[in-house]
C-alpha cells in the first residue's frame, strides 16, 4: 500500500443511481407489513400486500416517491434513478433440473467493491478457506485469461483452476476445479464452479450486494446448483460457514473502500480479475465505495 494519495470526494454519482440494487429474498418477505431497508444512504420502504402485490418507495410514508421494481432471481430489485437497462441475466438460472437457494443475508461492515474482489480472488483460498477452497502447499495460481465484454457492460475471467479439499457439499476428493467469473454489475459478481463427481455439473454461486453506505454493505448469496443429494438447509449452511471465514477479512481490510489506482496497492499475476475490474469501475464512472486518487483519473 502506499502512505499517501489525494483523495477526490464526490457525491452519489447519476450513473451509480441508475444501476438496480437486491433488497432481499421475496419469499422472506412477510405479506402486509411496511419493511425498511437501506441503499446507497437511503430509507426504502417494501410493501408486500395480502394480494402478493410488491411496491417500493423512498422514505418510511407511503408519500415518499415511487420506485420501480424488479423480480429476479428470486430477489426483489429496485432503483432510485432511471435504470438505462434491465437487471443482468443468468440464463442457466430457469434450466430443468436446477435449485436455485437462497443462501443467506448477511451485513459485513465493508465497500461493496472490496466485497466484489474479494469474491474474485482466487489467492485467498489457501489461507482463509483452508482445507477447504484450499490448501498449502497449492498456493500457485496458474495463469488465466480475462476480457471485458464488447459492450463493456461485464467481465469475464475463463481457465482459473484450483486445488481444493473440499470443494463443495458431499465433496469425498480433493480435486483441481474450474471457475468461470462473471461481474455483470458494479457490485454483483457470479462464480460458475465445476463439481468433480459430475463432469456435466456446473453450479452458479452469486453475490448480490446491497450498499447500505459507502463502507457497510449487505451480501445476498444465491445459488444455483444441480445437487440433488443434499437439503437446501444443508447447503445453505455449507455457503454460509465458507462465507463466515471471509467477513472478518473483509471487516479488518484498509481501507475499506476500494483504491481504484492499482498503484497503490500490490498486485501479483493472481489479481488480473482485480485490475480489470477497477479499471472497469473506472471507466463506467462508479465511485461510490471507492477511493478515488489523482493518480486513478491520469
């Protein structure tokens, strides 16, 4: 890290607003109860009504300025500007066969963005998911390749490869798995992860964040697995204890929003995902739960 850099302060930028945002898992939601919820700085109420019906407007009264809203995924979203395109698509989400879990809520005192790296870090797996993601001494990161869309609107990170004890639920074998990264959104990402008892088996893990503030954020986890063996209760527990040895990483980085100027924090050849997704905020003009240096806008 470096000692010093001028930090640029701005607002909440248009762009930022614009973007659709989970506030939570429908089927959670209590029906005719008023819910708060917070986003980007922002009281939210959610209305679920006795007719199944959803609403969502700015504010705690039913006065507040109404929100569009979406359903996907299982999750309701909603934004507070004018939404330039619809939520990202997961088209392997409706295939037969499929289970699609909610996996939990879970409010980690952290920048959305350090949330997104984290999750697309493949050199942590050894030392904070342990016998686990991994395991010493498979520290090594092969190289793998990374691209942003012609479009600009996601990144793609293919051939990552990794040893791990204990990959999955019911896993019995160590073996080397494949992920595919996805980063559709600023602050949603989504792990494609190959399971070693089934060739044809393909699980979706997907991080959908929900800025509460600049650096407090809530992490929806949804999975989409073809596990037929286990309970949703039972892989639910699995994603959760995984995602319990990453929050107190999370919660104790400095800063924790995230540098944009991949000058000022130490990069290796396993961070080729990282670099491109902060220069990826960058060029979409995404700020919020970021720090934004001099050196970031050369």
């Amino acid at each position: 890290m470096s000692n010093s850099h001028n930090v640029v302060s701005v607002g909440l930028e248009e762009v930022t607003r614009n973007l659709w945002y989970p506030l939570g898992d429908i089927a959670g939601l209590p029906a005719g109860h008023d819910l708060q919820r917070t986003l980007l700085d922002t009281t939210i109420t959610i209305r679920l009504d006795k007719d199944g019906e959803l609403s969502a407007w700015e504010g705690t009264n039913s006065y507040g300025r109404g929100l569009p809203i979406r359903q996907q995924f299982g999750y309701l979203w909603t934004s507070l500007g004018t939404p330039t395109r619809e939520v990202f698509d997961i088209p392997e989400f409706n295939h037969p066969g499929r289970r699609n879990i909610h996996a939990g809520s879970i409010g980690v005192h952290t920048s959305a963005p350090r949330a997104v790296e984290n999750f697309l870090d493949l050199g942590h797996f050894a030392f904070v998911h342990r016998d686990y993601l991994g395991v010493e001494p498979f520290t090594e990161i092969k190289p793998y390749r990374v691209r942003v869309a012609d479009d600009n609107t996601e990144i793609v990170a293919t051939q990552c490869y990794a040893y791990q004890p204990v990959a999955a639920l019911g896993a019995t074998e160590g073996y080397e798995a494949e992920y595919l990264y996805r980063v559709p959104h600023p602050y949603c990402a989504l792990l494609y992860k190959s399971v070693s008892a089934d060739d044809a088996r393909i699980d979706i893990i997907g991080l959908f964040l929900q800025p509460i503030t600049e650096e407090r954020v809530v992490a929806h986890m949804q999975l989409s697995t073809l596990d037929s063996l286990h309970s949703d209760a039972a892989i639910r527990e699995f994603q959760q204890f995984i995602f319990s040895q990453d929050k107190p990483i999370l919660e104790n980085q400095v800063p924790k929003r995230l540098p944009l100027d991949i000058r000022t924090e130490i990069s290796a050849r396993a961070d080729a995902t990282s670099t491109a997704y902060r220069r990826w905020l960058l060029s979409h003009g995404v700020r919020y739960g970021t720090i934004q240096s001099e050196l970031a806008q050369e």
